[in-house]
C-alpha cells in the first residue's frame, strides 16, 4: 500500500500508543510517523531526538513524561497520533487521553513479554471501551519469543488476540477457523458456507470495533521491521463514522492542559465545528457550567504549535482562551468525562528555601496542578506545610526538575509516605445546618458503606414539594466538589453512598454558599456518629524468580501481609503472583533484585484499597484529633434572636428543623 495518495485523506482515525517503558512505545511512533510522511529522519529515544519528545526533560531521561501529538497520513486516512508515558508513575497523564481515542496501539515486547502495567493498560482499555490493535515488538531482541508472549496475551488479556502478520484483506480456511469462533453469526455463515469472501472484512472491522477481536502483528521498531506492514493492518481493519457527524451540535472533550506564554487545553473534537472566536459551553465534572470565547486555535505536532481557523469532528487541537476548562471537562454538547481509575497512592512533602515568596511558590505548584490535576496539591496553613500526590520517586525528581527549569525553585521533597483513605462500616443519619443571621439552609442525608472502589456516590429520596429541585441539584454539587475527611485521620474519605433525606431553604434568606456549608456540616456530623476505617492501597505483583528462590519469595509475602496464588513453572523460572499492601511492598524490588544477584524480577500495579492491617498504629503515629480540625467541622449553626450560635455536633440533631423519619 502507499504511504501517499494522489487524493485528500477522508477517514480522521485518533490512535494512541501505549505500552509498559522501555517496550518500544516511542520508537514505533518514530516509525509511524516516517513512513507517514510526517518525518524526514528517524528520532531515537537514546539519541536524545524523538520527535514526539519535545520537553528538554524527556530527551535527557529518554523517557516519555508528557503525551505528544503528531498526525501522519497512510492510505485514505489521517491518524491523531496521541504518544503517553509508560512509566507507570506517569500513568495519570495516560489515562486522560484514553477518551479522546477511537483507537489504541499496545505495543508489547516479546523480550520481557505481558508486564503488570501491561495488564493495567489492558484493563484501562476496556474501561474506556477503546479497541485495541497490538504490535508485538523487539523480534530482533536474543530471546524473544512472538509465539510465547502471545500465549500470554491470551491468557492474561483475552482469548481474542490472534496473530495477522502479512494480513492483506484476504481470508485463508486457517484464518477463517481461528476468526469464525470469535462470534456466533459469523460462526453459524462460516460453518453454513455462506459468508461471502468479501464479506470476511466488514466483519473483522466489527469485531475489531466491538473489541471482540484484537489484531496482533509483529515485528522490530528500532529496525521497520513489521512495521508497514503493521500500517497495511489498521488502514484495512479500522473504521470511524466522523464524518457524519461534521453538521452535528459542537462538542469536545478536554484531555489536557499546558502553560506556557499562554493557557492551552487540549480539545478532542466529538460533533460539528470549532472555529476561532467562538463562544462556547464549558461543562466541569462537578456540574458547573460557564460560557468562554476561543481565542486562538492551533494544531500541535510534536513541539510546533501553528494556528488554524477551525477544527471539525473527530479531529485534534489546542484552544486559548478557555480559562475555566480542565482535562475531563465537556465543552458544548459533549458531557464531561467520569472519575478517573487510577489515582497516586503516595504523598510527599515538598521543602523550599524560606527567602522564597511563599505567594510565588504556591502559584507554581497549582500551575502544575492544573496540568496534573492528580497531584492534589495541599497547602497546610497552620503547619505550613504543602503535599502532593504522587504515583512514585520517578515523579518526585521530574517535579524537582520542573519547579527548578520552569520557575526557578530549589524544591526538595521528603520520603514517600502512603495515601490512606477512610470510609464507613454501617448506616448513619447525618444533619447539617446553617443559619446565622439573614442566612438558612438544612439538609439530612444517610451516609451507608457503598461498595470498595465506587468512590462518593449521590441520590436523592427528597420529594420535590419538599424541595426544589434546584435546590437538591445545588446539594449535589456541593457533595462532589470537596474531597471530604475523615474522622480518624482527616484522610480522604471514599465508597459511601451519601443519600438526600430531606432538606429545607428559606424563600428570603437563602443564598448560594448556605447550602454548601450545610452539605459539609451534615457530611462531617455523620462520619462522628458512623463507625469508620481506615484504607491503604493494595498492588497485585507478579514475581519472576529462578525456581531455587520461589519458597523465599512466597516466605517474603506472608511476612509483608500479602496473599499469592501456586507458582507457575515457566521453562526454569517460577512466576508468582499476588497482592500486598502497599505500604509494605512498596521496596521488595530492590530487596528480590538482591538476593537474586539480578537473576529476578518484580512487577506491581495499583489494585484498589482494603481495611489497613495496622490500623491502631497509623491512627496512633497521625495523631489526628477530629474536632481540633476548624476547617472541617462538625456542629451546626443556629440562630436565635437575631445571632447565630454553635451547636456541638453531638446535640446538633435535637435542634434541626426538619421531620426526616
């Protein structure tokens, strides 16, 4: 197939590539994009010149940090190629391109075969319901093995990968038996005789599409090997209806931010047309809605922004102007996006010397924040203190090395420390109010235990007569825009379905913040009343170790309060999976990378937060105390004779207004 055509390009496709680090992720894009026609020369990532590496930072780690955007044409086709980090401390700056794609590219080495961030790349994958085309790379590598590390896709991922190297269109009878299975109808023609051979491709591009089937190829990216033929693959089993939706209402979804001379989101064009001055709807997660005019338009390759008049459905682009906008945010007639999957389970504290303006610091880290809203910057006032989030040590040193290139800052930051949450074990009412003079608002909620990993979740029993609706939207709101604490640690609280009862405004004295301290109040009472826990983040782990150390490992295990399942003989290796706390498991590398001498290895990924196993001994060591916390507190206030006065959150229900049983 040609890379160029004499004809303009007419399907827009969105592709990303993603891989584990070190897999090859940015090397095939090098690839792509050459024989796209979008480079001259080939950049590598230890020359220090990828293309799609364009901050000083990534071209001296040689490792991607930020997404990098780039398009190429291949067929009758235009591909938005969206780059992501594979470095797992990184992986929050994956996830929030995964919505903007209509496809993805997995890139798998079959040197060091199917990682654990390669199963929680696969898991995102289906999360967001992104299909999914694989390039199984490094055949060149001593050692690899295509065959080996595609049994282990099929294992661990889905039965569905099937090799096409050389596909072209065509179906041979062995083919045939390998794809017909893959769903019931095509099985029922095939075995029947009457499927049509030009029927064959529709539907793999369905199958494809419906992420029932995922197309493996293989090959070497640092040498092109495979990788045309790669190209041939997607333009044949790819497909995207975009164009039929160009007259449609606009609507985008925002997937990133950046700073430089100016404010630039990143857009992800869902429906119609974006022009340049344009007034738009910005919709933010929390239900805030506002209107903002586009400044400027621009596309982004590599690290060359250049200004265009519009931008059309299923195409990429950098809007100013939208000041309000933050990735996962709806623009026009595009809704936002959901919570996120993952998020850091580490924090750190950040030092800095004290002839620094406190004033310009802090604006420094919540420019970051806005660029990687999971760091959740906090600024401590009475302890004068501020902690990021962070996914690990990697992170921590490209912070270091921002604030110093960007802002000028020496920072340093102290040892990781774990990120526990809280949550509830039983049912509780809960009741706020707030009503000093000229001021009044109540509301009374059920706060029960929601199941681990749904987060805060909202519904409304309260009957419209008793409460306008409007009233219960703002209540909502006010639920999701605080990451409320806990009582044992003041640590984020998550998994509790906050139910509205009932509630009551006043026609002349309510008004717009009365609610919101009412919902924080109401929140904060019935976590005193509620029996709490504490959370710690767990990880899955697999560990690849020769068969003499497999007893040690497993002994290891058991003594960080972890579980496993049997090891697993793979030639003389035994591989052993499981899950652990964080908290305790957080170093084992370097612990099985010594006593192995090198010969052994250990993945871990994020696998969602259990009951602390030393709990007494966190909430000892934080020394927190609930109602020493003024931020957050737990009483309501009243008024009587025209002032407000404090009532304590133990004695709180007795004075509410409201009939709530």
């Amino acid at each position: 197939m040609a890379e160029k055509e004499e004809r303009e390009p007419k399907r827009k496709i969105c592709v990303g590539i993603l891989a584990h680090v070190d897999a090859g992720k940015t090397t095939l894009s090098e690839q792509l994009l050459y024989l796209g026609g979008a480079l001259r020369e080939r950049g590598r990532v230890d020359h220090g010149d990828a293309f799609l590496d364009t901050e000083p930072i990534e071209r001296e780690r040689g490792i991607t940090v930020f997404s990098g955007q780039a398009d190429f044409c291949w067929g009758n086709s235009v591909y938005y190629l969206l780059d992501t980090p594979g470095h797992t401390d990184f992986s929050a700056e994956m996830e929030r391109v995964l919505p903007a794609l209509d496809y993805a590219i997995l890139v798998v080495s079959c040197a060091e075969g199917v990682q654990g961030h390669t199963e929680t790349l696969w898991r995102l994958l289906a999360h967001y319901n992104v299909p999914v085309l694989l390039f199984l790379n490094k055949i060149d590598r001593p050692g690899a093995d295509a065959a080996r590390t595609l049994t282990q896709l099929r294992r661990k991922c889905s039965p569905a990968a099937v090799l096409l190297d050389g596909f072209s269109g065509e179906i041979n009878n062995a083919l045939a038996e390998e794809l017909a299975p893959l769903d019931d109808d095509l099985l029922t023609r095939y075995l029947d005789g009457t499927i049509a051979p030009d029927e064959w491709l529709p539907e793999l591009r369905r199958l494809v599409r419906e992420r029932r089937l995922f197309p493996c190829f293989s090959g070497s990216a640092l040498r092109g090997e495979g990788v045309r033929e790669f190209l041939d693959g997607m333009e044949l089993l790819t497909e995207t209806d975009w164009e039929e939706k160009e007259d449609a209402p606009f609507g985008a979804m925002a997937y990133q931010v950046r700073r430089g001379a100016s404010r630039l989101v990143w857009l992800k064009i869902t429906s119609g047309t974006l022009r340049c001055r344009d007034e738009v709807l910005c919709r933010a997660a929390d239900g805030t809605q506002t209107r903002e005019k586009v400044t400027e338009l621009l596309r982004c390759r590599g690290g060359r922004l250049t200004p265009i008049e519009s931008a059309c459905a299923g195409e990429l682009c950098c809007a100013a102007g939208l000041s309000s906008v933050r990735a996962g945010d709806g623009v026009g007639d595009q809704p936002p996006a959901g919570p996120r999957e993952l998020t850091p389970v580490l924090l750190s504290r950040a030092q800095w010397d004290e002839s620094y303006d406190l004033r310009a610091v802090l604006a420094a880290f919540r420019t970051l924040e806005d660029e990687e809203p999971a760091l959740s910057v906090e600024w401590n006032e009475p302890l004068r203190e501020l902690r990021v989030h962070v996914m690990g040590e990697v992170q921590l040193e490209i912070l270091r090395e921002l604030m110093e290139t960007r802002f000028g800052f020496s920072v340093t930051f102290g040892d990781c420390e774990v990120l526990y949450r809280e949550t509830i074990e039983d049912t509780v009412h809960a009741c706020g109010h707030f009503e000093p003079l000229r001021h009044y608002a109540e509301v009374h909620f059920l706060l029960s235990p929601g199941p681990r990993g749904s987060g805060i979740t909202f519904e409304s029993r309260c009957p419209l007569d008793v409460l306008e609706k409007s009233w219960q939207n703002l209540i909502r709101t006010h639920v999701f825009e605080k990451e409320h604490k806990g009582v044992l640690l003041g640590a984020p609280l998550t998994d509790v379905k906050v139910t509205l009862l009932t509630g009551r405004a006043h026609l002349k004295h309510t008004e717009g913040g009365d609610f919101r301290e009412a919902v924080y109040r109401a929140i904060r009472q019935g976590l005193m009343h509620a029996k709490s826990r504490v959370l710690e983040p767990w990880c899955a782990f697999s560990a690849a170790v020769p068969q003499e150390y497999a007893g040690r490992v497993m002994a290891d295990v058991q003594r960080l309060y972890g579980t496993f399942s049997p090891p697993v003989q793979e030639g003389e290796t035994a591989v052993i999976e499981g899950r652990a706390p964080v908290s305790t498991f957080l170093n084992y590398q370097r612990e099985l990378t010594a006593f192995t001498r090198g010969r052994g290895s250990v993945s871990i990924r994020f696998d969602g937060c259990e009951p602390c196993h030393n709990e007494a001994e966190v909430i000892a060591a934080r020394g927190y105390q609930p109602e020493a916390d003024t931020e957050n507190p737990a009483g309501s206030v009243f008024c009587s004779h025209g002032a407000g006065y404090y009532v304590p959150w133990q004695e709180a229900e007795s004075h509410m207004h409201c009939e709530w049983k």
